[in-house]
C-alpha cells in the first residue's frame, strides 16, 4: 500500500514543476486532515512551498536564482479549482495579455463571481475583485479580455493603431465570438467591437 505521502508525491511529479496545488486536488486520496499534514510534511522537507493559505507549489529551480515563483496562470488555475470560481482577467493585466500593454502590473487584478480577496505571492499581488454576473458573462473567452482591456484603456484613448493591434492578434474565431458577446459590452466598446471584427467594413 502507498502512503498518502507517496500517492500525493506522484501527483504532483506528475504535473511537473512549476504547478500549483490545493488540498483540494488530493482528496481522492485521504480525508482533508491526511491531505493537509502530507502537504505540511512534503513543506518540511522542502519538496512543496507553501504560497498562502491552501496554496501551494512544486517550485521551478533556476542555476544562479534559486527557487522561482510560479506563473500567474498557474495560481490563477489552482485558485478556481479551489475556490469553485470564475476569474476574468481585468485592469492592465487584461492589456498586457493581449499586447496592447508591454507591463506586467505588480496588482494583477481579476474580476469574480467568488468573494473579494487579495492573494500575495512573493512581491506580486493578486485582486480578486467581486462584480456582477453580467461583467462575468464573458469570463474565459476572448470577448472578456478585449472588453476589460478596452475598459481599462478608456475611451479616449482607444485610437487606430489598437484596433489594427487587435485585428492582427485575433483569429477568425476569435473575431466572431467578439461579436456574438457584443450584447454585454458598453455601448462605446460595442462599436470598437465590431471595428475589430469586420476590418473588412473600414
């Protein structure tokens, strides 16, 4: 019989370094009190890094920089699994994914259906934001993040050169799913919406 730390171990080596982990995603293996003290005893032995509470990583190593953090994606991953929520990127981290923005803000923020909470994970920090079910009708499609980048750019500011960005950026699909959520953008958003999605009609 394998010990529950063993079948965790395998678990996680079979993600490969790098991924991020909650107790959740062992309890196949052993009620939440085994889970956490084989979590809590792979942390001792540091084989898992704890990140926060319930969170954790089987860090990536780096010759000159030692233990690295993980991806965004991968604690974003973890956190909707745990949390049984969806995230939509937002603010200029919705930006920097679509390439409309070089930086990667130090707040990454995330609108959710879940509670308002803030996650710290070595110097980046990460905002849950609560909003409405409407702002979260696009979450995980491409529509969401044109639209809250857009949103966070503003107005006056949305010029030529960023819709042609986008144009190049998006695939065919990409383009009609922008259009059949169009219906929850902002009126002013809506028009870059379809700018975007029919080059064709400039």
């Amino acid at each position: 019989m394998q010990s529950i730390d063993s079948k965790v171990l395998s678990r996680i080596y079979g993600r490969g370094k790098g991924c991020v982990v909650t107790p959740g995603d062992f309890l196949d293996l052993g009620s939440r009190q085994a889970v956490d003290l084989a979590l809590h005893r792979l942390v001792k032995k540091a084989t898992l890094r704890r990140l926060a509470r319930g969170l954790y990583d089987y860090p990536r190593t780096d010759p000159d920089l030692g233990p690295l953090f993980p991806t965004t994606d991968a604690i974003v991953k973890a956190l909707k699994g745990r949390d049984k929520i969806l995230l939509q990127p937002s603010g200029g981290y919705a930006s920097n994914l679509l390439g409309l923005s070089d930086q990667v803000p130090m707040k990454i923020l995330f609108l959710t259906d879940g509670p308002a909470r803030r996650v710290q994970i070595g110097k980046q920090i990460i905002m849950l934001k609560h909003t409405t079910p409407r702002a979260m009708a696009t979450a995980g499609r491409v529509s969401g993040l044109v639209i809250q980048a857009l949103r966070h750019i503003g107005q006056r500011y949305v010029d030529d050169a960023i819709v042609t960005r986008l144009q190049k950026r998006l695939s065919e699909d990409d383009r009609k799913q922008l259009l059949r959520d169009i219906r929850y953008a902002p009126a002013w958003i809506a028009a870059i919406l379809r700018r975007v999605a029919r080059p064709e009609e400039e």
